[in-house]
C-alpha cells in the first residue's frame, strides 16, 4: 500500500530480478509471525542469494494471507494501518530525503534512551518501534544485539534497509506497530520521537510492550506537555491545517527559512554561551542549547520533522507514567529531557495480554 513508485521501478521488482546487496536475512523468519491471526509463516516462491532471501512471498499457515518480500524487506502491512496512512506517507518522503547516518546520532539516542546503555544491549533480541532511516537500530546492531528488527510503516524502510544491509544481526520490516508481525521473543524493546505521531500513542506502547518476553524491559522517548504550551499553542495549529498538507517538496524548500533563522540564533546566541551555562536560561534554553552544535542539515531535519506531522501530541508525565503502570512494569524511571521531552524505562515480568491495552 505504502511502497514507492520509485523503489518498485528501481528494483524492478515486478520481474523479480535479483539485485546485488538487497536480500532478506533468513534469520528474520524465526520472530515473524502473520500480523492478523498471529499464525505462522511460510516462506514461497523465494529467491535466494546463498542464505539471504531476495524476494518472494510469506504464506500465513492460519488465515493463508500472503506477505510479500521485495527489495530484501518483508512488507507484513495488516487490516489497520489505513489511520496512519498520511503520517506513514510525510514521514516516509522525510526519512528518504534525510537518509544520512552519522557519528553525532550516537551520543543523541542515548540520551534518549538513558539509564540504558551500549553495555545493556549486548547478547539481547531487540525490537525498534519506528525505526525510520534506522540509524538506531543500526546503532544497536554495532553495540552487540544478537538480533534487532526495525519496523516502519512508511516507505522510509527502503532507507532503512540500505543503512543496515552490511549488518548481519539487523533486519528491517515494512509494519503497522498497532498490528507487530512478530512473536513475544524481545528482551528490549523502545520507540524514539513515534509514539506521539500515533492516532493513539497508549496503544503503540502497549503493542510493544506484548512483544516482550518475561523480564523484558522497554523504553520510551515522547515530546513532553509540560514547558511546550508555546508549541501546541502556536506551532501546532500551523502544522495541522498548513505545513502538513503541503507536498514533501514545497515543504522540503519552505522550511529553509525557519532553518536558517533558527541556526542563525544558535550559533550566534546559543553556541557560544553554551559553555558559560547561560545560554539554559534563554528561552527553550536547555533544549535549544543542546542543538546549538548540530549542523545545518540536521537542524534542517529538525525544523522539517516538526512541520510535517499531520498528528502530534505532547504527553504528560502522569501519562507515560500510566503507560508502565498499566504494563505492570516495575523499576520503572522516568526523567525529565531537555525540559521539553519525557523518557521512560521499565521491566515488564508477565506477559502483556491485548487486553491490557485501551
């Protein structure tokens, strides 16, 4: 539903012509499993590359609904993603057209997902909630998962796949995080800057959260209500009625001129009172000082990703507090980022049912 012209005629999937690079790794078959009846799959009509799987067709055992596989990466879309469709669609161009991957991210995801650490994930089965171009979960791959799948709606798994295809333990699939084609096999699983672009952020925890095994823990990193009235106030009623409609291309070009005011002020403002600890006292100070050191196009990035969402929400602390309470999840810490951004972690010890979820 969601997959590009561009991609299809690139890869000339239609004749299934095998392209070097771009096979699936067969040791994704092991964790999927069919997004509607939760039945297993079987592979058909593959076409192989030594161990890696090219493209072929994924058969449910149960409801005998057929999941294809194409460019390398399975596309196991259920019956209702059509709600996340514009988001999936604005997304997927961004994550296309700011594909790059580079050192700086590093240090950024783990301050997003603090306590955790490069030392937690090592030997364990990860699972990313939208994982966009994947430069996290390539990250994850790095710091020694035994395995890790990214999962998107959009087209963005295209991009995602290329900056993963050179890492054996990492796989991409092409999902709806409401309806996870994968079985309860995760000892971690997080969702950084996603969960608050669902019609229904709860929801998307929860479904995460089912994915766990026994002991597993999750983590969460969402835009934060408190110290962002200015933003739900001004900036959101601007994105919902105007930015967000706009083509990726007349938005990609219109959003320079708030990039480039917004750069101006924090290389002449911001950056060079970052040291001094005065620049955290200026307006959106912490938050604005932490991205004084980014480069243009990341800040570019920035600007673009927070015009573009047609759905955003800004979540309380007492919010993402219910959402581990309701997951039964226990060690639970939840901290403040940036002051305008929450980050949660906690161990799950039971399996989450689907009816723990609203």
């Amino acid at each position: 539903m969601l997959i590009a012209l561009a991609t299809l005629a690139t890869y000339n999937l239609e004749t299934r012509v095998a392209k070097p690079g771009f096979q699936m790794k067969e040791a994704l078959l092991e964790y999927l499993q069919c997004p509607v009846c939760q039945s297993d799959l079987g592979l058909h009509g593959a076409l192989r590359e030594a161990n890696e799987i090219v493209s072929g067709n994924l058969i449910c055992s149960g409801c005998q609904r057929s999941y294809p596989i194409r460019a390398g990466v399975p596309r196991l879309i259920g019956q209702s993603a059509v709600e996340m469709e514009p988001t999936a669609r604005n997304f997927g161009a961004q994550w296309t057209a700011f594909d790059h991957v580079d050192d700086r991210h590093e240090a950024q995801f783990l301050d997003w997902i603090a306590p955790v650490t490069s030392d937690f994930i090592k030997g364990k089965v990860v699972l990313e909630g939208g994982c966009g171009k994947a430069r996290h979960t390539r990250l994850i791959s790095n710091w020694g998962a035994r395995a890790v799948i990214g999962v998107d709606l959009s087209d963005a798994v295209d991009a995602a796949y290329r900056n993963t295809m050179d890492c054996p333990n990492a796989h991409i699939i092409q999902a709806d995080i409401y309806q996870l084609p994968l079985k309860p096999a995760f000892d971690y699983a997080f969702s950084v800057g996603v969960l608050h672009h669902l019609p229904d952020p709860r929801r998307g925890f929860h479904s995460l959260a089912r994915k766990l095994r026994p002991g597993g823990s999750i983590s969460a990193w969402v835009y934060g209500r408190e110290n962002n009235g200015w933003v739900v106030h001004l900036i959101n009623p601007i994105r919902r009625t105007f930015t967000s409609r706009l083509p990726f291309g007349v938005l990609y070009h219109l959003s320079y001129l708030p990039t480039t005011v917004l750069y101006g002020a924090l290389k002449l403002i911001y950056a060079p009172l970052r040291g001094a600890g005065i620049s955290e006292r200026l307006f959106y100070g912490e938050y604005l000082s932490y991205i004084s050191q980014f480069p243009f196009r990341e800040i570019h990035n920035i600007v673009h990703d927070h015009l573009t969402a047609p759905i955003a929400h800004y979540i309380s602390r007492d919010e993402i507090v219910d959402w581990f309470r309701e997951v039964e999840a226990d060690g639970v810490n939840i901290t403040w980022h940036n002051r305008n951004s929450w980050r949660g972690l906690g161990k799950v010890h039971e399996r989450v049912e689907a009816s723990h979820a609203r």
